[in-house]
C-alpha cells in the first residue's frame, strides 16, 4: 500500500492487531524490522479507508493479506 511508504516484507507481514484505527497508527514491533528498533507508521484517512475494505476482503485473519491455499501464513509465505 503506497500510502504507508514501508517495505514490501513489512506490508506482506502486516497483521491487523498492529493498527490503532483510533489513533490513526500502525506500529511494527521491533523483531520485522530491519533495524531491529520498532517503526510507527502514521495513517492518513484515505489509508484507513482502504484498510478497513481490506478488512472486509481478508476475512477472519490474522494477516492483511492471508494465503488463499493457507490462511494461517500471509501470502508470500503460502506452501502448495
């Protein structure tokens, strides 16, 4: 998602109990990042927006964008 400006790998390892929707934030802890220090990732109202239609689409997951053979892994990681 082009709004938020971060890595592809910390986008595809999103889980949705990172996002305060509240306080307009997405906090990546400390063990994604490649610095090892955690990342604060202030949302805009379009990327709300977005995410909670993303919500909609990804079901019950823990991930922003499950696999579809295994939701239980995030996409990129998704074993046949």
């Amino acid at each position: 998602m082009a709004l938020t400006f971060v890595r592809t790998s910390e986008l595809i390892g999103a889980t949705w109990d990172e996002f305060n929707f509240e306080a307009a934030r997405w906090d990546i802890p400390a063990e994604r990042m490649k610095m090892d220090t955690p990342h604060i990732v202030p949302l805009a109202t379009q990327a709300i927006e977005l995410l909670e239609l993303l919500r909609t689409l990804s079901g019950n997951s823990e991930w922003l964008f499950p696999g579809d053979r295994n939701t239980a892994l995030p996409i990129a990681t998704t074993r046949s």
